[in-house]
C-alpha cells in the first residue's frame, strides 16, 4: 500500500480544524499528524514530523499566515495550500500567498448542505493530493484514479459529426490548474493588446476568480474580468470562469458569446476545461486556438482532443515550465496535442496560429 500524504492543519478555529482532519481521515490516500492553532503550535509540531502538505490559514493571532509561509519558504520549503475565508482581504492575502510560493487556494468549508460538503471535500482533497506531487515547482506525475469523476457528457453531449463553422475569426480557450495563477500571468501580461478573445477556466473557489482577475487586469495590457453570462468575445480581453459555475464558448451569428452554467463536477471541477473545451469544438472548430497549462488530473484532455479533431490548433504546457505535468500530460497521452511548448513561448505561438 502506497504511503499516504501526511497533512499539518494550521487554522485558528477549532471547528475548520475539526472539519478538515474529519474530510482528510475519510481518504485512505491522506493522514492528519497534527493540527495547530497558530504558526507557533505548528512549528512544535513540525518538531516531532514533517508533515507533507500544511494547510494554512491566512488570518491567525500572534503570526499571520503569510509571513509563517515566508518562513518556511526561506527555511525549510514545504508545499502549502492556503485555506482561506471568502472575504475581499482573504482573496488578496491568499494570491499574495501565491506569490511567495504556496502551491494552490482552497476555500474553507462550510457546514451548510451535504452535497456543498461533499463536493468541498472532493476539491479539498485533491488540492492537497497536487500539493504534495509539485515538489515545489517539479513534479513526478502520479495521477489519482477516484470515482465518481464524470466527463463533459454530464454537461454538453458530444458532437455526432464534425463542426462546420462558417467564420474566420479565431478565438482562444485557455484551461489551468494548481500552478496556473502565475502561469496565466506569464501568458496574459506577453498578449498585444489586440489578441484575439480569450476564455480561461482556472480552477479557483467561487468568490476568487473576480479578485484574481482583477489582479491580472491591473498587471495586462489586454481587459482581463470574471466572465459574465452572455458576454460577448471581444479582441484585446480575456474572460475567466467564475468559481463554481461551468463556462461555455457559444456563438450567434457573427459574434462568440460565453455562457456560465450551474451543473454537476466534471472530471471533479466546476469550472471543468473538458467543458470548456467541448464547447468550443462544437462552436468554434478550426477556427479555435487551445492551451492546456500547469496542473493535477486529466481535465481537459478530452476536450482537447475533440477541438483537435475538428482542426483546431492545441498547444500543450511543457513539463519542464509546469508546477504539475498532469493535464497537459494526459492531453499529449490522448494525442490531441499539436505542439507542446514552454510557457514563456505560448502567448507568441497563440497569436501566431491566430493570424495564420
């Protein structure tokens, strides 16, 4: 039996505390050794095991979160996954988080309904399963096979035959995971400001993703915000999927539109690429140009092989640039993958298969 991931909770809340060892003690893949209620309790406990994974709260007394992770980083790096309250300080103090070097952001949970815990726990877990497969910026990929894991189907059924498209203009669809908030900045600050419109699933907590593309919108040369239901594509923006809800490409007559649906997870995610994907093969075709970055799983994989299929132009991460090399990796496994490229080299190729 494989060794499990061991798991250090630091969280001034007994209840959040007590809530995570229960979500981690029923996955035979994770261990609680310990739990903490400020960064002072965690170090006497990292004293005894060093743990694989922290999870990490970003607002405690006597030390805040982020200057225990900067400690850490310095001293002894050890991948961290910030837990943090939906709160606007929350989402900033978790991207600055990122910043200095945790792996991904999850929400806290919340007692509120079975399926919101059940569907917590899934995201939860699997974020901490990515954390421990990075190594901090390289990754030996190991994918976890977990059920239920359902495929675009549950969503949006699968083209009979192959889309005819009648438009020349491109657009771009954009999907990411753990590792991809700094990979997006690397790809979204390099666009001109007359790149072609983009739409990026990023897997993020709800509440999140507007702060994050905020952040980005600040940083870009290109409009980059939280997509809406029925915004329309447009040249020098870049749409990202709201945390917790799906994103479709659709298109009426002339112009592209997105749409953001509530539904089922899919491949474990909502927003899922593999969704994202799907509709764009079906909306877009060959006039669609795909990028598959940095992270845990297969989701999007799929997808990227149907828009291949219809001719689109698929672009893939490579491992050596990626915090994980599991979704691109499954991407290239399924041979949907045109090119596989290095990240600072992806913005260049996107506008150059655009304007081919």
């Amino acid at each position: 039996m494989a060794r499990r991931i061991k798991v250090l909770i630091v969280d001034d809340s007994a209840l959040v505390r007590q809530t995570l060892t229960d979500i981690f003690s029923a996955d035979p893949e994770l261990e609680v050794v310990g739990t903490a209620s400020d960064p002072f309790v965690a170090v006497k406990r990292m004293e005894t095991v060093v743990p694989d994974v922290i999870l990490l709260d970003v607002a405690m007394p006597r030390m805040d979160g982020l200057t225990f992770l900067r400690k850490i980083m310095s001293q002894h790096p050890i991948p961290v996954v910030i837990c943090s309250a939906v709160t606007e300080q929350g989402a900033e103090a978790s991207f600055k988080a990122m910043e200095y070097g945790a792996v991904e952001i999850i929400q806290k949970p919340k007692v509120s309904t079975k399926q919101f815990l059940e569907e917590s726990s899934i995201r939860i877990c699997d974020a901490v399963k990515a954390a421990a497969r990075a190594q901090l910026r390289k990754l030996a990929a190991k994918r976890f096979e977990v059920t239920p894991k359902l495929s675009a189907d549950a969503m949006l059924p699968a083209n009979a035959g192959r889309s005819v498209v009648q438009r020349t203009e491109k657009v771009v669809v954009v999907g990411a995971s753990t590792g991809g908030t700094e990979a997006l900045r690397v790809l979204l600050e390099a666009m001109p400001t007359d790149c072609p419109p983009i739409a990026i699933v990023q897997h993020m907590p709800e509440h999140f993703t507007a702060a994050f593309a905020g952040r980005l919108n600040s940083t870009c040369r290109i409009q980059v915000k939280e997509a809406s239901d029925g915004d329309v594509m447009q040249r020098g923006q870049a749409l990202i999927a709201p945390g917790n809800l799906h994103l479709l490409l659709k298109r009426s007559g002339s112009r592209y539109y997105v749409e953001t649906k509530e539904g089922p997870l899919v491949r474990r995610h909502r927003p899922s690429v593999d969704v994202l994907f799907r509709s764009a093969a079906r909306y877009a075709g060959n006039n669609a140009v795909a990028a598959i970055m940095t992270g845990m799983g297969d989701d999007g994989a799929a997808g990227m092989k149907e828009l291949h299929e219809t001719g689109a132009y698929t672009i893939a991460q490579d491992e050596a640039t990626c915090v994980v090399y599991g979704m691109p990796h499954e991407a290239v496994k399924l041979g949907g993958v045109d090119a596989v490229l290095p990240l600072g080299a992806l913005a260049a190729a996107i506008v150059k298969a655009c304007n081919s």
